[in-house]
C-alpha cells in the first residue's frame, strides 16, 4: 500500500522468517528507508486461536480525497486523504479482517474481529505489537508505570531503544537520524489503551501491549492517582463484530513537520456527531480560587474586559473532592478551600449578563456517580462546561465511561476539559465538545522550557494539551520566563487556554501585601494587551523551527492576523525570523514582545514595533531559557 504521494509504504505479509509464525505480518518504508523491519502483531485470546496460519479470502481496495472544516483546530480546513485496504483472512481457527490506510502523513491499521464459531463476545488477553528498527535509535519517552499504573504527567527522557522501560507513553517519539517516527493511537474509545516497552526478542525492537486491568480501585487523597491491585481479568472484552483502535506510524523528515500533520490522529477517528456546534465556544479561561460570590463577579468583569471567554470554579464548591460523601448537585464548600458566601446560581446569571461563561470542576468520584443528575442541573444553573479531574484511565471500563461521559455531555451542550493523565486519540472530532485535555507534566509543575519543547514534539503530537499558563508567580523564573510564557499560548495548542493560573484579578476579595512585589495578583503591564489579543483556535499552523528540548517557533494565523510564538531551553541562541509565510504585496504591522532586565516593570518584557512584509527579516537574540512573541497585523 502506498500513500497518495508515494512516499510512505505499509507492507502486508512481507517476505521474512516472521511470516513462519504463523501471526500477521507488516513493514513500513519511507522515502524508500526501511522505517520498520518485518515485525508481528499478536492477538491472545482464549476464545479464538489467531497464531495459526491465515489464508487471504477477499482484498477490498479504495481511496478517499477529502477535507473537513472546523472552527476548533490548530488549522480550519484539514486535508483527509488517503488509501486504504481491507484483507478478509481466514485460518483454521479464526477470522480476522485488517484494515490497513497509507496517508501522506503516516500508515496506520486496525484489525476487525468479524462474528464466528458461535461467538457472541470475544475476551482478549493481550495485543503484542513489535516494531523492529534498524538500528538501536534514540526515543523521547516517559518512565515506567507508577503504581501499576501507566502515567502521563512525568518527565521525558531521551534514551536508546534498547533501554525502555514499560509503559511508556504515547505518542512515542523516535530519532532515526535524517528523519523522525512516531508510534501513536487512534480512536480509542472503548479498549484498553496501548503502552510501549523495549522488546527482549529482537536486537533494535519497540512492544506495545494493553493496559492492565485494576482491581480495588482507590485514589490517592495527596496525589489523586487511580491505584490498585492488578487484576486477572482479560484486558479487553467485545461483542462481536468489532474493530479495534488505529495503530498508528507517523513518518516526517523532522519534529516540526510531524507536529503540522498531528492531524492525522483525528482523521482516524468519525466526523462529528454534533450537526449544530455553534453553541461550542473555545476561548481563554481564568480560574477563580476564592469560591466566593464576590470573587466570582470580580472575575467576570476582568474577563469581559479582557476579551476573555470562560471562569472557571475549581475544587471545593462541593466539598471534599476526594470524599465519596461530597455531594455536586449541591454548594457546599470545603471549608479548607474557602468560607464563603459562595452564590453559584447568582454568578451564572452575572455571567450570562456579561457574556462570559461558567466552568465547574468536578472529581471523577462524583461525576461516576452523579453524572445524569448532574448534567440538566448545571444548565438549569446556567453553567457551559465541566473539568472532569483524576478519571480513571487506561483500563477498557475506564475507556468507556469517559467517552459515554462526555457523549452525554454534548446533549447538554457542555464542554468537556479532562485533566490529569488522560491523553487524547482524536475523539474531538467525533465529540468536538472535548476542547482540551491535560496528560501533561504542565505549569503546576513547575516544569521548564526544555521539558516543555520536548513536550512540544512529543504529547502534542496526539492533540490539544491543557498545559495552566501561568504568569505572576514565582515559579514562572525557574521555567522560563515571562516572554516564554506568553509564547505558550501560541505554542501549545488547546482551545480553552487557561491563563493566570496562580493569580488573581486585582478586585479580588483576597488582598496581596502589595501590587508590584513578588505576588500573584495581575497587574496592568503594556504586554496583557498581547493575552487580551491572541485567539485559542487557528485557520492556519506553519513550524518554522523545531529541534525536540531545545527551541521551536511557530506562527499561527487567525482570520489576516498573525501570531509567532518562539521557546528556547538552555543554550542561547541568535534566530533569524522569516517572514515569507505572508501574503506578497501586503505591509503589516509587527510588534514584538521580548525579555528585556532593563525593562522596569514586574515582567521585564520589551515591546517593539516595526512595519514589515513578506520580504523581511528578524533576527530574534535569545538568552538561555527566553521566548518572544510577535502580533503581525496588515495595515
């Protein structure tokens, strides 16, 4: 199978001495490069033998030219083009259906188990994919499980193939010198997720498995972790006929390329099942800390003097988060949290007034449990979206119940933001009321800007990343710094975009010692104009550089307006910026906002502003750790 282009091959049943096993086969090329050696998928079941040798029956070719729109995505119109094949397989034993697709982006297959031998369900124990490389390449992964159980918020380290330890994270990025690979998932809504560790059997080899099963499931009260025994149960159950999630291969001759084409996950998944998405609004969002009815309006009338869209009430409205005993049908609040008053219902109507809308957080404790009665609740409240917080994730029950969750969530026009360590697969396509997600080592931790370039090019490979920009507090130094924190908001795609993380609007009830000390309440510094400005979704996304842990830029268009983001980790740098990606003829205005110690306001950040066009040229000076920002405008 070749795709459109020519440039990437999946070959079925390749000629190899893996063929002798009996199991399915594939190879992947590249720019005529062996990607992946013949390698084998493995499917373990009890109920259905699938090791011994297939015969093909019937081979169903087909191509597809299409692209969608949204008004949600780090591009509004995505090209979906691509060709696929369906190979009927039989052996003594089973029947299995592959469904194979080449893109210009990467290949990607999934398998089908179609009803036989009497079959109504199918318990499978394990998939074991390998991946077998040339060679013993570089990957960017995460560490093993924590408490058996994979996580999605941990720091990424580059380390030979022959070193990974298990569970590592997808998507899984992978260094074959003059070009890059990425292992992912697609359309992952009811099955036990895929890992990644180092696989024994082959020289230079990657595994995937499934996720282990949990049982007596607890959650950590400090860390919120989903913990547990493991379980002896089979990791995916299915009713027979059924297809399993997309196995994906990204291919690009660099980082910056995979990430333009990331898009590829959400086209392995169904258009959108929501025909009116005009009520699903992306937008910035402040977080509101106080709880209180005073707190709440303070926030509503900076947002809608900030061209700001969403006010987000976090943990403890309702209680303990972490009891099973806190009710969210009611306003109750966690007294460590806040004393109150605490009016929600009278802060929706305010809202609603303004024209700023409501987001609650609720635990995966009460959302498990309350979910149906919560959902015609909060709109009868008035509220737009829910943070769902700790979900379980991994497990095929786990799986399941989030996206029915957030499927329910659409038929009360809520949006969805999920926290913690889910990562996503492209079902915002399909439910596009999931505008973001976290599964990522954010801003609470303090993280810095190597591990956020690292982040960049590998997590943001799968999709939007709800990563808590924040801006006053302390910890923005050891990150970064301010320029690079502005430079987030391009850099780091999620329609809701949470700013201000730590800090709070200078009207609010709870008083700093004083305005311009080392505090976290918002000041009125010359380069908020740029936060006011820039949008959460894009028409278009151009890399213009990238080099995984150590810097990248990229420009985003919105409507005729530009916006540039660039990031640098620990070795300064001088950048060039060409601006060839604008429209030829035209003059804009440019400014740019830099680190600068002379500055002497609280950030320190320079604003500068020229007249440009297609033809000119920028040299940004970075130090070690900076970041820029620019807004191009045409006159």
């Amino acid at each position: 199978m070749k795709s459109p282009d020519g440039v990437n091959i999946l070959t079925l049943f390749p000629q190899s001495k893996e063929t002798d096993k009996g199991q399915i086969t594939y190879a992947v090329q590249y720019q005529d490069k062996q990607v992946i050696l013949p390698s084998v998928v493995d499917l373990q079941s009890k109920d259905i033998d699938f090791s011994t040798p297939f015969s093909i029956t019937k081979v169903e070719e087909s191509s597809v030219k299409n692209e969608w729109t949204t008004h949600l995505g780090e591009r509004s119109t995505i090209p979906d083009n691509y060709n696929e094949v369906k190979i009927y397989l039989e052996s003594s034993t089973a029947k299995l259906n592959l469904i194979c697709r080449a893109y210009n982006e990467g290949v990607a297959f999934s398998y089908e188990v179609p009803k036989q031998s009497g079959l109504e369900t199918l318990q499978i124990e394990d998939e074991v994919i390998t991946y077998n490389f040339q060679d013993d390449y570089s990957v960017w992964a995460t560490p093993e499980r924590e408490l058996g159980v994979t996580t999605s918020k941990s720091i990424y380290t580059k380390t030979p193939i022959s070193e990974l330890k298990p569970g590592c994270e997808r998507p899984l990025l992978i260094d074959c010198g003059d070009y890059k690979v990425a292992l992912a998932e697609a359309r992952l809504v009811d099955y036990s997720r895929m890992s990644f560790e180092y696989n024994p059997e082959h020289q230079f080899s990657i595994q995937s498995r499934l996720e282990v099963k949990l049982e007596s499931l607890e959650q950590d009260v400090i860390k919120g972790n989903i913990v547990g025994k493991l379980s002896d149960k089979s990791k995916v159950e299915m009713t027979l006929p059924f297809q399993s999630p997309w196995r994906v291969v990204m291919m690009a001759e660099n980082e910056g390329t995979l990430l333009e084409h990331n898009y590829l996950i959400a086209n392995l998944n169904p258009p959108s099942e929501i025909e009116d998405q005009s009520w699903i609004t992306p937008g910035k969002a402040l977080r509101e800390a106080t709880l209180t009815t005073e707190g709440g309006m303070a926030a509503i009338d900076f947002l809608a003097s900030h061209n700001m869209q969403y006010v987000h009430f976090d943990a403890g409205w309702y209680g303990n988060e972490m009891s099973d005993n806190s009710d969210a049908t009611t306003v109750t609040l966690d007294p460590k949290r806040s004393k109150g008053p605490f009016d929600l219902e009278a802060v929706c109507k305010y809202a609603k007034e303004k024209d700023i809308k409501v987001m609650l957080y609720v635990n995966r404790r009460a959302l498990e449990k309350q979910l149906d009665e919560l959902l015609p609740l909060f709109k009868a409240w008035g509220v737009s979206g829910i943070k769902f917080g700790f979900v379980r994730i991994g497990t095929q029950d786990a799986t399941a119940w989030l996206h029915e969750a957030i499927e329910k969530c659409a038929k009360y026009q809520m949006v969805v933001d999920v926290h913690d360590h889910y990562r996503p697969t492209g079902f915002s396509r399909t439910y596009p009321n999931l505008l973001t997600q976290e599964g990522v080592m954010g801003d609470e931790h303090s993280t810095t800007n190597e591990q956020t370039l690292t982040t960049m090019f590998t997590r943001m490979l799968a999709g939007a990343v709800d990563n808590t920009v924040c801006y006053y507090n302390s910890r923005v130094e050891k990150m970064g710094s301010h320029a690079s924190q502005m430079a987030k908001t391009v850099c780091l795609f999620s329609p809701i975009q949470f700013l201000y993380w730590y800090d709070r609007v200078p009207s609010s009830p709870v008083k700093d010692d004083a305005l311009w000390g080392d505090t976290r309440t918002i000041g009125n510094e010359p380069e908020l104009e740029f936060f006011d400005a820039v949008p959460t979704t894009w028409d278009e996304t151009k890399v213009l550089k990238a080099e995984v842990g150590k810097i990248a830029v990229l420009a985003r268009r919105k409507g005729n307006d530009w916006f540039v983001g660039g990031i640098n980790g620990e070795q300064p740098t001088s950048l060039p910026i060409d601006f060839s990606f604008l429209d030829s003829g035209k003059n804009y205005k440019l400014k740019i906002y830099t680190d600068d110690p002379e500055i002497k306001t609280r950030t320190q950040v320079r604003i500068d502003e020229m007249k440009i066009n297609n033809q000119s040229n920028y040299q940004a000076i970075l130090k070690s750790n900076n970041g820029f920002v620019m807004m191009i405008t045409p006159e």
